[in-house]
C-alpha cells in the first residue's frame, strides 16, 4: 500500500526556517516525481515544489530561492527546506505522489 506521511511543521517566527519531512512507503521514492503543494485558509491547495526521478527541481512562485526540495533515497524521503520564512507562507503543507497524499503538516509564520 503505498503511502506518505509528513512531518516537520510548526510555529515559527518570521525570518525563520523549518525542513518539512516526507517518508513514503509501499514505493520506491526516487523512481517517482514528488510534489509539495500548500493549502492557506480560504485557498486553493497548490503547488510549491517538485522533485523528479532524475533530481531535477522545479518551483513555484515567491518560494524560489527560499525553499529547497531534496530527497534521502536510502530513507526513501523528500524533503522542503523553507528559508527566510513570511506570514503568506502560513499554510498546511502536503507531499504527493501524484494521486497518493500524505495527511499534511501545519506551517504557521508568525510573530
């Protein structure tokens, strides 16, 4: 069964920094395009991220140059490295594998 599970949320100042976790299992992470996407109250889930099978790395919109995605292939996990943290960044954070979610993590900038 294959399934993803994230982590690494919380509370964080503005300026601040967190590194989101994703361990998938059931498949193998690295054969696979891994995306993380953010949902913000009163929004739209939507993409921040991606990861592909040859390591290459796309982003969407203000969060290029602050988040880094990466993968562990030996623990089979993606990651989001979030620098230089704003308040628009506020958000629950999903990893996905296409149609396979993880249960979502809570980002919260603030100060």
């Amino acid at each position: 069964q294959v399934q993803l599970a994230e982590s690494g949320g919380g509370l964080v100042q503005p300026g601040g920094s967190l590194r989101l976790s994703c361990v998938g299992s059931g498949f193998i992470l690295s054969q696979s395009t891994m995306y993380w996407y953010r949902q913000a109250p009163g929004e739209q889930r939507a993409l921040v991220a991606s990861i592909n099978s040859r390591g290459i790395t796309t982003y969407i919109g203000n969060v290029k140059g602050r988040f880094t995605i990466s993968r562990d292939d030996e623990k089979n996990t993606v990651y989001l490295q979030m620098n230089s943290l704003k308040s628009e960044d506020t958000a629950v954070y999903y990893c996905s594998r296409g149609t396979v979610w993880g249960q979502g993590t809570q980002v919260t900038v603030s100060s």
